[in-house]
C-alpha cells in the first residue's frame, strides 16, 4: 500500500482533523484516509441543488412563517 509524507500541515487543520478523529472513533491517520476518500467519492460530490431542498423540506415542518431573528436567536440556544 503507498505511503504519504505530509509536511507543514497548518495547527488548526491538525487540531480539527485530531478532534474528527477523536469523535469517530478513530487513528488520526485512519481519519485522514477516510476524509480525503470521502472528498474524492464521485457519488459524494457536493449537489448544489440540495441546501434548498434542505431547506425547503426545514421550512414544510412549520405552520407558520420562521424569521431569521427566531433563527439566530435558536442557533445561539444551541437549538440549531
């Protein structure tokens, strides 16, 4: 199996990929396998058109109009 020498990988981006990896339960090294095997997976590409399903799909759960001060209020209680 290849190997890959990273160098200079910036702080910030080492300390997140050790707190992905944390949370999944897996090797720093396993983590970074499968985060660049999921950025690499045709059937994973990024569909522009899903946020607004998302959020049309968000939007049909409620019978009333939701303004984005109620947003931002639920977002910083966590609830977002």
């Amino acid at each position: 199996m290849p190997n890959i020498t990273l160098k200079a990988i910036p702080s910030k981006l080492h300390r997140a990929l050790k707190s992905r990896a944390k949370a999944h339960h897996r090797s720093l090294n396993k983590e970074v396998i499968a985060t660049l095997q999921a950025a690499t997976d045709p059937a994973r590409r990024f569909d522009s058109t899903a946020p607004a399903g998302d959020a049309k799909a968000a939007r049909s759960l409620f019978s009333r109009v939701i303004t984005a001060k109620e947003i931002s209020s639920w977002t910083k209680q966590g609830r977002l």
